[in-house]
C-alpha cells in the first residue's frame, strides 16, 4: 500500500459537478493498493498516519500528530500511485490491485481512521474525481508498505 500523504488547511472532491466530499484542517490521502496488499498493511498504513507527527508545534518543530490537532481526513482512492514508468511512455499499471480487491481495503483504511476517533471522508471508489487542496506547508510524504523496516 503507497499513501500520498498532504497536510492540508482544507480539501474537496467533486464528482461529475457536485461536492462529495469536504474537509479543514487536516491530511489528504490518496490510497494506491498493492496486488498482494492485505489487512496488515491496511493496520500499519493506519496506525502510521495517525501518530506520523508532522503538524508544527508553537516553535515550529514538526512535534503534532493528526491525533494532537483533532484533524481531519480526506481519503482519496488512487491507483496511478502504482504506476510503472520505467519502460515506455505509457505506465504500467500491473502492480495495481483490481477493483474488487482494492476498494475493500480503501473502505477499510477509512474505517480504521475512524476507530481511531477521526472524522473522515471520502471521494468515490473508482469515479472521475477533481481533488481541490491547499496544501498546508507545503508538506507532502510519500508512505510506503515496503519501507516499514
């Protein structure tokens, strides 16, 4: 599971003309899914970016968790996190889970998040989404299941 992670002091998605999705302050996410990705990777992903402390404390150190601040949580599904550039000029997208097995884990992603006391929203599995931020820093990260060591 890759996670393109966005302070942000707001965010939307729109789908075909209409707001389904809003959020304050708080992290944008979007979700690429891994073929073999599983419930494991669904916890860590979770659990990291509920303690990842990258909110600026009164002296500007990087010392707040989304948990510290009562953020929010915007969460975007995202397949081309997976893209292949390496050969070509078009990217692969091999490593992408299917649908059928990628929404389950996004759903579950938010739902952790939620356990976890945040309030979340979500875009729309699969539709044609235009995300609106303002990235707060700007401060983006990229997480990754396979550098968890």
């Amino acid at each position: 599971m890759r996670v393109l992670l966005q302070r942000v002091s707001e965010a939307s998605v729109e789908v075909r003309g209409r707001e389904v999705a809003r959020i304050g302050a708080g992290l944008l996410l979007f979700v690429g899914v891994h073929e073999e990705d599983s419930r494991e990777e669904v916890d860590w992903m979770a659990k990291k970016i509920a303690d990842l402390r990258i909110f600026e404390d009164k002296t500007g150190k990087f010392n707040l968790s989304l948990k510290s601040i009562e953020g929010q949580v915007l969460l975007v599904s995202q397949f081309t996190l997976y893209g292949d550039t390496r050969r070509g000029r078009r990217p692969s997208f091999t490593l992408a889970a299917p649908p059928e097995h990628a929404e389950p884990l996004c759903a579950l992603l938010a739902a952790k998040l939620r356990e976890e006391g945040f309030h979340v929203e979500e875009g729309i599995f699969g539709a044609r989404m235009r995300v609106a931020l303002i990235n707060d820093g700007p401060v983006t990260l990229l997480l990754d299941h396979n550098s968890r060591t």
